[in-house]
C-alpha cells in the first residue's frame, strides 16, 4: 500500500500518506503487536502451549492465577 501511494505521489505531485497517516500506522502495528502478545499470554493462562515455557514464566502464570483466583474469592 505504501508503494502505491508513495507512486501516486510521485506521479501527481500530490501527498496522502502524510505523518498522521504514517502515526496511525505505527499504532496500528503496535496495538496489533499487542494483541498477538495477549493471546499468547491468555493461550499459557488456559495451560495451553506452556510446554516451551521456562521456569520463570510458569512461575509468573501460576502467581498470577493464584491472585485472580483470591480476588474471585474475596468477592464472594
């Protein structure tokens, strides 16, 4: 997409992929990034794909299921 707009531009003189565009895009990229990281984080919560997981990131899993399940409990 890029490549036909900067094209574009070239060819008409005319700019539409602007730094407001180009900032959109970067938080796009991010947000998307982001929510890939989430769903591999809540796919490790439902104890899946944990296999490759170290130590250290069961240990954080664990706590932080331990801590979701108190809060339950406290609510009741």
């Amino acid at each position: 997409l890029v490549e036909i707009l900067e094209k574009y531009h070239k060819q008409s003189g005319k700019r539409l992929w602007d730094a407001k565009h180009e900032n959109i895009s970067n938080e796009i990229d991010r947000i998307k990034k982001e929510n890939d990281s989430m769903q591999i984080e809540l796919t490790h919560m439902k104890g899946e794909e944990i296999q490759s997981l170290h130590h250290k990131e069961l240990m954080a899993i664990e706590e932080a299921l331990e801590n979701g399940l108190a809060g339950i409990r406290d609510k009741q």
